[in-house]
C-alpha cells in the first residue's frame, strides 16, 4: 500500500491493544513460563491479526498495494481489536503474583494504545504509547508482543 506508513502505526497500535484492568487474577506460573507462553500467543497473534486484515481489505475492496485513505486504514486494523483485547485479558490473567504490578503497567500501556486506535489517532502522542507498550513488552521478555 503507498500509504503504508498510516497503516503500520495503526497496526502497530492494535498490536499492544487490549482491555486490561479489573480485578486482579494473578496465576501460579514461573517467571519463564509465563513468558513463554505469552510469546506463543502473541506469534500466534500476529498470524491471526494479518489474516483479518487481509479479509478486511478484501471487504473493502481494496488490492494490496492500492493507496488506503487514513479511514479506510483505521477500518483495516480497527477489525482486529479483539484479537488484542483478548490477548490483553490472557496476559493479565496469567501474570506470575510475584509480577503483578510490573504486567499490570504492560496492560494499562495497552489499554491506552486500544483508546488511540479506537479514536482514530496516529499522531506523536500515539507513536509515543506505542514505543512506551513495546518498551514494557521487551522488559518483560514479550518480545512477540511488541511490534
């Protein structure tokens, strides 16, 4: 798509996206063994994400390749919100209790790029909640997670 770009920062919000807070559910898993199975959700993720998007282009009858206006790019990642949000709940829920507060920022980070998608933003301030989610992503080892 020439207008790339728009589309990658769109995308690259949803990546981090989810739902997040509420009540605390923090689960028995090591350190390890959260990470591990946080990065096989989110490869997976990514797998399913572009799957969606290519259904959506192809809904809007655009060929890859074609220019995309910045709504017709909000459309396009707008439809995978709930594979975020879902992968949003699941990392909340698997979190090790000695980790809790730590994911609980990495969940509130993508609570506010899922707000900026949902507004339509690409602007610096949602390039900055972007670079912020991936940075605790990375710290955490998430790095299937960041974008």
């Amino acid at each position: 798509m020439k207008s790339m770009a728009g589309l990658l920062i769109a995308a690259g919000m949803l990546m981090l996206v989810g739902c997040g807070g509420g009540d605390s559910t923090a689960s028995s898993l090591s350190q390890a063994a959260f990470t591990k199975k946080v990065n096989q959700m989110c490869k997976k993720e990514k797998v399913e994400r572009k799957q969606t998007e290519e259904a959506t282009l192809k809904k809007l009858g655009i060929e890859p390749g074609d220019f995309t206006t910045p709504a017709q790019q909000v459309k396009i990642v707008a439809a995978s919100v709930p594979l975020y949000e879902e992968i949003t709940k699941q990392i909340q829920e698997l979190a090790p209790s000695d980790q809790e507060k730590e994911i609980e920022s990495l969940v509130n980070g993508r609570e506010k790029v899922a707000e900026s998608v949902r507004s339509g933003g690409s602007s610096d301030a949602s390039l900055g909640t972007i670079y912020l989610a991936n940075k605790l992503a990375n710290e955490h080892g998430l790095k299937e997670c960041s974008i």
